[in-house]
C-alpha cells in the first residue's frame, strides 16, 4: 500500500512539474532592444516579439530625458505596435554603453533618486509605456572609459530600484542589463536584495572578447581557452542565487571582426586586434566565399566564425544555428527568455529573429 501511495505521489510532483514548466515557457520572453526609427520597425515581424526595448534614454540633470523629436515619435509608433501584436510590451532604456557619465553621482543621491523615478512615471504614464529597463555600465566597477564608478553604486543601484518600484507600482516592469563578465556579475550588484524588486535580467552574453584577441564575443558555452560564455555567465548567476526564471540569455545580431596576427587554428584564439562590427543583414555580402570568407563552427562553444585565411580576418557572430541553440538552451533551463542586441542588424524577412521563432514554437506548446 506504501509502495503505491508513493508512486501516486510522485506522479502528482512530476506532473505538477511539467505543468509548472510548460507554463512557464508559455511565457517565454523573446526581447528586442531597438534603436532604429519610426517608420523602419514595420518591416521587422513584431509578432515574434513579447518586449520591445527602445533605446535609448539619457539623464538631464536628476530626470530621465529623450533626446530629440525623433524618439517620441518612435515611442508612439512602438505602442501603436500592439495593434498587430497586443500582447506586445514597449519599455524604455536608460544609459547604454557610454550613456550613464553621470549615473554614479546623480543615483548616489536620495532625492536626486527620487526625483528620477518620478520622472520615469510620468514618461511611462505619458507614452504608455510598460515599463524601464536600466543599463548602466557597470555599478561599482569600470565600463566606459573615463565615466566613475565607486564602491557606493552597488547599494545605490538597489535603493534605485527600490524607488523606482515604490513609485511604477507593481503593473510597470523592471529590468537591467547586466555585463558577462564574472568581475561586473560578482561587484556591481547584491542581487538578493534586487531581484526580488525586478521583473528580470538581462544578460549582455556578447562582446566577450577582448579587444586584442580573436575570441568568441558570443559563445554558449566554455572552452579550455576561453571562460566567458552565456552559460557561464548564467551558471554565475544562479550561483548567487538569481532565479532561472528571472535571467535572459543574450544573442549578438552582429559580427565583430579581428585581424589577426597568424593564420593558426583558422584564426581562433590567436592575438589579433578588433576592427568593425558588420550586421547580420550584412554577412551575405561582407563574409561571402568570392571574398575570401570560409565559415567554421566550434563544436565545443557551440558558436560559429568566419576567416580569411588570405587578409587574416577572423569574424564571431550569432547566426540562425547559433540563436536556436541559445533558445533551446534557455527553454530547456527555465529561463525567462532570450534577447538580443538588436533588431535593426536583422533581415527584415528570414533573419535570426525567425529563427529564434522558429525554435520557440517547436519546443514550446502554445
């Protein structure tokens, strides 16, 4: 009688697993972040997209600030959006790489805070946005160059987050964008106190290579020569106790491309010095094999790369195989959701947020 009450049980817990796991995929998040105009979003399938991050906004003094006409126009269009995709959410980004010169100071401030988050609301309330995600880079350790950073900002960050809550109310998201580092994962936030306050992370698993070295800047995973990867980054994470359901993998719509010093290995993992970025829409063009390109995948990263063996060019990127690996890893771990930097690099038709589609549908009941 024991051995069966045991057997009914554990069939109620797998059960109730499965179903807390497929409804938590039902809700799977696929995040664009966007800087294009008003008029270019329309060609991209928005209906493939559950948030639309715009970016991106700036401080004036102690507010949260737009730059121009421009992005108001953009802002009101983005909502109009919901109309080919109601479920579709619009928010508003603050900072970007060298967009935060002040966010030490201005943050450090209880009233400067406050006066920030007010402004935040009326900016939400105004454009009907649904809520704010924060990309400051970093909190407490070095990002752009030139911009401070103190020891202070990982507390202040959290009593941001804590106003900006406090006044958005529970409806409005919040979320931040988080570098892939161990160094800025580890001392730029106290994550217990944080995450219970947001709606989610975002990992930044690109630009991982260093600027000097022709590594992956988006692997998925670990290698023997390279640390930094999106599970490792993820791995990190959960370590310090996030939530898997609160993390989102990053995807990298571009290329960046080194010239090495040598042809080993294909170029991989060689000293070589970063050059330019190409956009996914652009590979075609830029990596075809008329000019040299041969194109390689990494079995142990789980990540792809072009060389040129002749000019000794050496190009990481995402491609489709790559982004349906992180959507499948993402699904399979529980995790909020992809997203990625950022639509304007992709294909208006057959791009990687297709592919990235394609892989949610697949393995995702709706």
């Amino acid at each position: 009688m024991m051995r069966y009450c045991f057997i009914a049980i554990a069939c109620i817990v797998v059960s109730t697993a499965a179903y807390c796991q497929k409804k938590s995929n039902k809700n799977f998040a696929v995040i664009a972040y966007y800087t294009g105009n008003n008029t270019m979003i329309d060609s991209f399938p928005v209906e493939k997209l559950t948030h639309i991050i715009y970016s991106f906004a700036h401080l004036s003094g102690d507010s949260i600030s737009l730059r121009n006409n421009k992005d108001s126009i953009t802002l009101q269009h983005l909502v109009a959006l919901k109309e080919r995709n109601p479920k579709l959410k619009i928010m508003i980004s603050l900072g970007g790489w060298g967009g935060c010169a002040t966010c030490s100071d201005v943050f450090a401030d209880e009233e400067q805070r406050k006066t920030f988050a007010q402004t935040v609301k009326q900016l939400l309330d105004y454009f009907h946005l649904d809520g704010i995600d924060l990309d400051w880079e970093y909190p407490a350790t070095e990002g752009y160059p030139g911009h401070k950073y103190m020891p202070e900002d990982k507390n202040n960050f959290t009593a941001l987050v804590k106003q900006l809550r406090h006044v958005l109310g529970k409806k409005s998201e919040i979320s931040f964008a988080v570098g892939g580092s161990k160094y800025q994962i580890d001392y730029s936030y106290d994550w217990r106190k944080v995450m219970p306050l947001v709606n989610r992370v975002n990992l930044m698993s690109y630009d991982l290579a260093p600027t000097n070295f022709s590594s992956h800047h988006t692997a998925l995973f670990s290698s023997a020569k390279q640390m930094l990867s999106a599970d490792n980054g993820i791995q990190e994470l959960k370590r310090l106790g996030v939530a898997a359901g609160k993390i989102v993998i990053g995807a990298a719509f571009y290329a960046r491309v080194f010239a090495s010093d040598t042809t080993l290995n294909n170029g991989l993992y060689q000293p070589a010095k970063f050059e330019y970025g190409v956009s996914f829409k652009n590979f075609d063009s830029s990596f075809s094999q008329s000019k040299g390109y041969k194109y390689y995948w990494d079995t142990v990263a789980q990540a792809p790369f072009f060389f040129n063996e002749g000019q000794r060019l050496f190009a990481s990127f995402d491609d489709k195989t790559s982004v349906k690996l992180k959507t499948k890893y993402a699904i399979q771990n529980n995790l909020n959701g992809i997203m990625f930097w950022e639509l304007r690099d992709d294909s208006f038709t057959n791009g990687l947020l297709d592919a990235i589609n394609e892989e949610k549908q697949k393995l995702i009941k709706q």
